[in-house]
C-alpha cells in the first residue's frame, strides 16, 4: 500500500471471518485528511465489525489496514496503545460508564496519555463537554441525561484528545430529526476545528447527505458501492437504487 501524507486511512483488501462466518469480504477503501466516509447498510451487514477492525480490535485474516502509515494489525500492543490517542471512537449507544460522573466518563481514557494532574484533566473534560454543547453537567450520571445529551457527552469523550481519526457508530440512532441535525451541525464544527477524518455508520440519509463526502453502500459484507453523495442520489446502480428507495425486490436480500 503506498501513502501520501494526506492519508488518513489506507485499507486493502481486507477480509475477516468470525465463528467460520464471513464478515468483512474483500474491503479497500482510502480516507485523507478531512474526509468524511459515511458507511450505509443493512442491519447486521458488517458495519460495527468495520469499524472495529479500523480500531484494531478485530484482527483481519486477509489484508491490511494502514492508518497514520502504520499498520495497526502488525504493530506492538504499546505502538497501537498510543496510535489510538489519535482515534476517536464513538459508541452506537453512547458507551457510558453508568456508575461514573459525565466528566469522569471523558477523563476515564485520559488519564491513560495524559500526565496532568485532575484539576487539569477536570478542565479539559469541561471544555470538551462545552464544545458538544453541555453545560454544567460533569457531575451529573447518565441516566440524568437525555438520549440526546449522552450523544453529545460521548462525541465530548471521543474528541477530548483531539483525534485526527474518530469512527462513529450511528450517533444519531433513535434521536429526533431535530437532534439528528443538532448532531450533524456539531460533526461539522468538530471537523472544521480539528481538521479530523471521519468514518460514520449511518441509517439516516439526511446525516449522510449533510456530513459525507464519499458514500460506502455496504452488502454482506462488501462494499457495493463507494461514491459522491450526488452520484449516490442519482445512481441507477441496482445496489444503490433498492437501498436508497427501500425496495423489498433487488440485489440486497431482505431475509438473510
């Protein structure tokens, strides 16, 4: 795989299986700087796992995956410790720790790469929860939030250290179309602050026509399709036409 220095996220041809099921079939995708990859599907069709496999928690049998020019699935525990310091990743269903405070729950991974002390760390948990759009509630728990707030409180985690990569797994799942688009405007101003790379799981085709620039139509597995959101609209690819009109006849099957 050759890089450029604007070379977020490199993969080739990877392949994983799980309990002799396959679940990732032969991906290669390439994500630069500022880019944003939307990723749709069908539930159960490999999403979550991609994202995974991204992070390196998942070890591909076939192919790599190359992020910062590194390859996370062949270096050392302690190089990839620290290659995801870089990485953001945000939770399907937020992802917090119930017993901890909010402003715990964003201190939690930074005690790990930081040598500050807490006061420190409590001041960058503060600012992190600001810039997602809370106020005042680094004391409270989780369940003292909306739906909508333990969004943002994750968003607030996984950018505390100011990733150059962050994945997101559906961060808008079950929320209204008005904090749909709350959501989608603050990806937009994380993004144009940090000047970071996303990857977004999404079933909601107005988060994805608002934040993407490339659309990844996964089948089975597969990436079916990679395209612009306008040739994403207009395609007349039998993939992309059954999923974006909802069609129960196709090339995607309803029942697997």
């Amino acid at each position: 795989m050759t890089e450029d220095k604007n070379t977020i996220v490199n993969a080739d041809s990877i392949s994983l299986t799980l309990e002799n099921k396959l679940i990732l079939n032969d991906i290669s995708f390439r994500l630069n700087k500022r880019e944003t990859l939307v990723v749709m599907g069908k539930n159960g069709c490999g999403k979550t796992i991609l994202l995974k496999t991204l992070a390196g928690i998942f070890r591909p049998q076939k192919g790599g995956v190359k992020i910062f020019d590194q390859n996370i699935h062949q270096i050392k525990d302690e190089r990839l410790a620290n290659l995801r310091k870089d990485i953001g990743y945000v939770f399907q269903k937020s992802g917090l720790f119930d017993s901890l405070t909010i402003a715990e729950n964003v201190i939690f991974a930074l005690r790990r790469f930081y040598k500050k002390d807490a006061n420190e760390l409590f001041e960058i948990a503060v600012n992190s929860l600001n810039r997602s759009g809370l106020k005042d509630v680094e004391d409270k728990l989780p369940s003292e939030l909306s739906g909508g707030m333990q969004k943002r409180a994750g968003i607030a985690r996984a950018i505390a250290m100011e990733p150059k990569l962050l994945l997101m797994d559906d961060p808008t799942a079950g929320l209204d179309p008005v904090l749909t688009d709350a959501i989608a405007d603050l990806i937009l101003e994380i993004k144009e602050n940090l000047h970071s790379a996303f990857i977004i799981v999404t079933h909601d085709f107005n988060l994805a026509y608002k934040l993407a620039d490339k659309i990844a139509l996964m089948v089975n597995g597969e990436f079916k399709a990679i395209s612009t959101v306008e040739d994403f609209k207009n395609s007349s690819d039998s993939f992309i036409q059954q999923f974006r009109e909802g069609n129960l006849n196709g090339p995607i099957p309803v029942i697997e």
